[in-house]
C-alpha cells in the first residue's frame, strides 16, 4: 500500500532516527532530563554514575513502572473492533527490525489486516470493561517477562515476590480511565478537528501502535458515517506512546545537534493541539516528585527544538497511578 503524504497532525513527530554513524554526540555522552534532574539533586551521585559509570541497583519499585506503562500501552494498542476481550495477548504483537523498532519496510509483517473484524462496543462502560479485560490478559504476561529480566540483572536488589499484583492492576487501570476521558471529550466534540481525515484512511509519518503498518492507507475498521461513534473516537484519541514490542530507547527524540535525548510516554493531539503526559506509577508524595514537573518542561522545549522551533506543546500533564490523581502543569511559552 502506499502512503499518503499528509498527516492527521503535521507536527506530530515523536521520533528521530539518527543513524550511528551520523551522531554529533555519542549516545553514552548525551544528556537527558533524567540526568538533569540527578545533577540537580546531587551533583556527586551524577559523576559517579554518569562520569564513572558506578551504576546504583536495581530495585522493584523500578520494575514495577515499567509494567504498569508496558500493559497499558499494550491495551492502548488494541481496540474491540479487532480484539476480543479474551483473545490471546499477541494478536496484534509488532514486527520489529534489526534495530528492534516497528518494521516500517515490510508492512506485510503487520497482523492488524489480518485479524477477523468484530461489532465493538456501543457505551463507556463497556469499553471499560474491555480494558480491564485487556489488562487482565496483558498483565501476567508483561510481569513474567520483566521479573525474569530484572532477576537476571547482577546489580538487582529483591525479586518479583516484593511486587504488589494488586496495586499493580489497580494502577494500570486508573491510566485506562485517564485515557478514558479524553475518549469521552473526543466523542462529545464529535472526533475533533481531524475526523474526515481519520475517515479517509490518513495516518501520520510516525502512527501510534495500532496493529497496522506505517504506510497503511485504507481506512480503519472502526470507520464510519454520520457522527463520530465510540469506535472512532477510541481509535482517533489514541495518543501516540512507544511500541510495547520495541527495544529500549529505540523510539526516543533527538535534539538536531544530537546532544540531548527523551522519549515520551504518552502524546496526545487528536484535537489539533500537543499535549504531553508522562505516566508515573507512583503516589507522587515524595522527593522525587519535585523534578517531575521539570521533565515534563524539558520535554515541551525537547519537541519545540525536534519540529523546526514551529510546534509547541500545549498541555502537559502527570499521570499519578497510584494516587489517582491527574495533574495539569502550564507549559512553557
């Protein structure tokens, strides 16, 4: 299939790929807004591990994040048009290449066309309970698969028994539900501004993960006439994350002189404007919370400087899992 040459949004390119040849900087020499914050917290902690690589461990509370974002994206991937609720956790898995991102070259490899069209759902509630079915599915997956990384790791302190399967899933579900409401608003503002695109089959340079190729052109199953449905709303206000199937960092922004790099968790622009999330599986209450708000401003002027100093981030949000709690911050001008 070929591609189409606009994008739902234009400016909404989250990735930059730079070849290793081609890097200004070496990836190891690089700064990011973790490392920032580190520096800022303290200064001798920074040299010894980003100057003398003397690593700190690892422990659970570390695991944990990264398998709540793991199976939430992997429900975030999926939608009931394609997915049953109880279908087997890889039925819209990503091919990746040699470099371990999403394989832009071999459409063919994608799932999504192939999988058997189902009716949706038709209400909120029900597509909640969708989710948490998902998750349901998703969870025991991802846990085994990054307990058994992290026990194989020799700087790791404690094991997967120290994890809390039940805060976990609460947790995951509570993104879901944040995710939710901006389904919801996309729906009562009838799709956003991008609806008919969406309808024609567009799809940005860079799409969020959802089962199809890059360059898939035909328009999505959920399509339909009318006003927007439920369906098309799920599918329009999906915000762009990392592949769950992908490598580490293989998905990250790169500012153009390649001497700082991010990667974002969650974009949202389906309403025509950049909104920025970052999901911490946390109850947000202590010291480190007070860099948060900092990572979230560095990332805003991180996609100012990836998009030409032309596209600025409107909204940026903290996603507090643990606490239930969805925290606005004003983005810097």
């Amino acid at each position: 299939m070929c591609s189409k040459t606009s994008n739902v949004n234009e400016d909404s390119v989250p990735v930059q790929i730079i070849d290793e040849d081609a890097l200004l900087v070496s990836k190891f020499k690089r700064l990011s807004a973790t490392s920032l914050i580190q520096y800022q917290g303290c200064p001798r902690s920074w040299y010894h591990q980003r100057i003398e690589f003397l690593r700190g461990p690892q422990v659970p509370p570390m695991m944990r994040g990264h398998i709540v974002e793991n199976t939430v994206c992997r429900v975030l991937r999926e939608c009931p048009i394609l997915v049953q609720a109880d279908a087997e956790s890889d039925i819209l898995e990503t091919p990746l290449d040699a470099d371990g991102r999403p394989d832009r070259f071999n459409p063919d490899r994608f799932k999504g066309p192939s999988v058997a069209e189902q009716e949706g759902v038709r209400d909120l509630d029900s597509l909640r309970a969708w989710t948490r079915a998902r998750a349901e599915i998703h969870f025991p997956i991802v846990k085994e698969a990054h307990v058994a990384d992290f026990e194989d790791n020799p700087m790791s302190i404690g094991s997967g028994d120290d994890l809390d399967d039940e805060q976990m899933m609460l947790m995951i579900n509570t993104t879901l539900d944040f995710h939710l409401e901006e389904v919801q608003r996309c729906l009562e503002e009838n799709g956003g501004p991008n609806l008919a695109r969406f309808r024609e089959g567009t799809r940005p340079e860079w799409p969020a993960p959802d089962g199809f190729a890059h360059n898939w052109s035909l328009p999505h199953p959920s399509v339909s006439e009318g006003d927007c449905t439920l369906m098309e709303a799920w599918e329009i206000a999906r915000p762009w994350f990392v592949d769950p199937d992908a490598g580490t960092f293989t998905m990250g922004s790169i500012h153009p002189e390649h001497w700082f790099a991010g990667e974002y968790d969650f974009v949202y622009d389906w309403d025509g404007s950049i909104s920025i999330v970052d999901l911490k599986a946390a109850m947000g209450d202590n010291d480190r919370s007070q860099g948060y708000v900092l990572q979230l401003e560095i990332y805003a002027w991180l996609w100012w400087e990836t998009h030409g100093r032309t596209s600025k981030v409107e909204d940026l949000r903290l996603w507090y899992a643990g606490a239930n709690v969805a925290k606005s911050i004003p983005a810097p001008d």
